[in-house]
C-alpha cells in the first residue's frame, strides 16, 4: 500500500473506530428517564398519501411510574376528511402498565397477553434513548397487524415514530415532535 491510499484510509479508520468505542460505551436509559408529560403534533401517511394527501395529529403522551413498572398513556387527536375548513376530528386514547421482566429493558404488558384478544399482546423495550412499545393483533382472518411506537428522547422532548404493519406490508407511519411540558 502507498503512503498516499494510507493517508486516506486514516480518517476512515479513525471514524470506525470512534463509532465503535462510542456503541460500545453507550448505555440504555433507565426507565425513569422517559417519565413526564409531552404534547406535539406529527404527520401521518399511508399507502395512499400520494393520492389522498396526509392528515396532521396532535399528540399527548404521559409516561410515568405504576408499581412495580410503569405506564404509557397517549392520546391521538386526528384530523382529516370531511369539510377543508371543518375537517373531522377523531380523539384516541390508550394506556397501557408495563412490568419488568427477567430481562434487562425488556417489559411486559399487564392486560395484553393475547394476540387473539382485543388489546393483543403487548411489550416494551428500552434501547439506548428509545422507548418502544409493541403491540400484536391477530386478526379474524388469521392475518395480524403489529403497531409499534418508538420514543426517542432527544433535546427539549422526544421524537415518536409509529409504525403500523399488516401481514408484513406497511400501512400507516407517524412521524410527530413532542416537547415536554411536565413530570
């Protein structure tokens, strides 16, 4: 090799090594960490955005300690269709409580135990500055549908990025900001 081409493999040995110590140094947040109440709004699209546009929602998330776990509660205010200057407006809220289980960062769901049932089966993990929640439906068909909610703390708030898959295929994807506003 020519001192020239080890010149420029330098920088790019440097960055590979600088991205490796800084994964491997990297921790996962600690639950308590997420806790807090955050509002924003996002954008959600669909498969079929390209021809019917997207619609906006505003978000309230609450996250915070439920013995010996903790809780997640949001709320989805979604407008779209009907009148431009009136559109429809829907209000969704969930909640789900959350325990530990024998694995670090993973948890899992009170209540939602069965894919089969009307709240699925349901968990949450904590990567690095992530939280996500999973939840799966199996449906009457035999199909099933994952949602899968992914709360990253960043800043002043967090960034969610939902993600809603039905027998492998997308069909719906949120992208909001949300600032806290409380513990």
């Amino acid at each position: 090799m020519t001192r020239f081409s080890l010149r420029l493999l330098a920088p790019a040995v440097a960055l590979l090594l600088a991205v490796a110590n800084t994964s491997a140094s990297a921790q996962d947040l600690a639950k308590e960490a997420f806790y807090g109440h955050f509002q924003g709004s996002g954008v959600a699209e669909n498969s079929d955005s390209l021809y019917f546009g997207v619609t906006v929602r505003d978000l309230d998330v609450r996250i915070g300690a439920e013995a010996p776990g903790f809780f997640v509660e949001w709320t989805s205010v979604i407008r779209g269709g009907g009148d431009p200057g009136n559109p429809d407006v829907k209000r969704r809220t969930a909640r789900m409580s959350f325990v530990p289980s024998a694995e670090p960062g993973i948890f899992n769901a009170t209540g939602a135990r069965d894919p089969r049932g009307a709240s699925g089966l349901g968990w949450a993990s904590i990567s690095g500055q992530t939280l996500s929640v999973h939840v799966m439906r199996i449906t009457d068909s035999g199909g099933y549908v994952i949602q899968t909610y992914d709360r990253t703390l960043e800043g002043t708030g967090m960034r969610l990025q939902f993600v809603n898959v039905a027998n492998g295929e997308p069909r719906r994807q949120v992208d909001a900001r949300l600032v806290k506003v409380g513990n």
